[in-house]
C-alpha cells in the first residue's frame, strides 16, 4: 500500500470515529471496515483490502485526540475522548448488561469516590435503564458470588443505595448515603 493511500485510509478512519463520538456511539471495527468499503478502499483483509489493524495503530498513532479500549466483549471499541470520554464510552459499552453496569459503576464510585449510589440514578441518563431492567440486574447480582460484594443501604428518607464493600464498610456507607439524602447541614 503506498503511503498516500495509507494516510487518506487513517483520514477516512479518524473522521467515522470522530464523527460516531459526536453522535455519542462508540465505533468498533465492523463499523470501520464498513466506512473503507464505502469510500472504495477495498474490504479491509480481503485480497485487495489493507490490513484493518494496522491502518488503526497507524490512526491512533497519528491522531491524539483518539482512542480505542477492550469492551466488555472483547472487542476492541474507538472513540474521541475529547467528546466522549473514558468514563462515558464504558457507560456506553456496558448498557447491553445491565448487571456488569450497575456493579461496575457502584464499584467505581465506591472505590474512586468514596460514595455510595442512588438506586435512581440508573434510571436516568446515560445509564437509561428501565425500572424491570434494574430490578432483574438486582436479583440476578443477589444469587451470583460474583456480585456479592455489591450491597445496598435504605436511608430514613426511603431511598436505596449502592455500594462495594470491597471499598467502603456497611456503616460509613450508611452515613455516607443519609448525608447525601438531607445534605450536611441536616445532619448533627
């Protein structure tokens, strides 16, 4: 492959992955494939195609303002961190199993942040997760050894928290959830 033909190749791959962040879609290498197809450069593997992983090295390498991580599947997604960034595309990568995005987002936060999670905020944008999504993940974590880390904590106000006892004990995770649900000043 001439090297002209390799930069208008990595032009073609650094616009489809830009272009799907700014839609707020992660892009996979079907997607890029597909993108070189269209725009004549041949299947990518095929006899006459380019060999798609290193036209993607290449991309990567020359464009900074990219990146590409392993999804929960294995395979490999790209995105724009400047327009999506890591913490979202995992958002995005993960909502096909609502019990791997519930856990590991209460993992996250409780780790990361140091706090417990509303059981609503799954309900909500990114996450957009329907009330019977939630509550099967919720009972499928329950009888898994996998999730049992995952606990949840009801406030005086009724509302459930999430949260890892990998990283935060029962009791702090209780007060840490009470102080979210009537703020610090509410409390002595």
């Amino acid at each position: 492959m001439k090297e002209q033909e390799c930069d208008v190749r990595c032009r073609i791959l650094a616009e489809a992955i830009r272009e799907a962040g700014a839609a707020g879609r992660l892009v996979g290498k079907g997607t890029l494939s597909a993108r070189l197809e269209e725009r004549g450069f041949g299947v990518p593997g095929g006899r006459d195609g380019p060999d798609l992983e290193a036209l993607l090295a290449m991309t990567l390498a020359a464009n900074e303002d990219l990146a590409a991580f392993p999804s929960h599947t294995g395979e490999t997604l790209y995105h724009c961190p400047a327009v999506l960034s890591r913490t979202y595309a995992s958002i995005l990568d993960r909502k096909s199993s609502p019990i791997l995005l519930i856990a590991e987002e209460v993992r996250r936060n409780s780790a990361e942040s140091l706090r417990p999670v509303p059981l609503d905020l799954f309900g909500e944008a990114p996450f957009d997760l329907s009330p019977q999504e939630i509550q099967a993940a919720l009972q499928s974590m329950a009888g898994s050894s996998e999730f049992e880390d995952v606990a949840s904590v009801l406030t005086d106000a009724g509302a459930v928290y999430l949260f890892s006892t990998r990283y935060l004990e029962p009791g702090y995770a209780a007060f840490l959830a009470e102080e979210a649900e009537t703020g610090p000043f509410m409390n002595p």
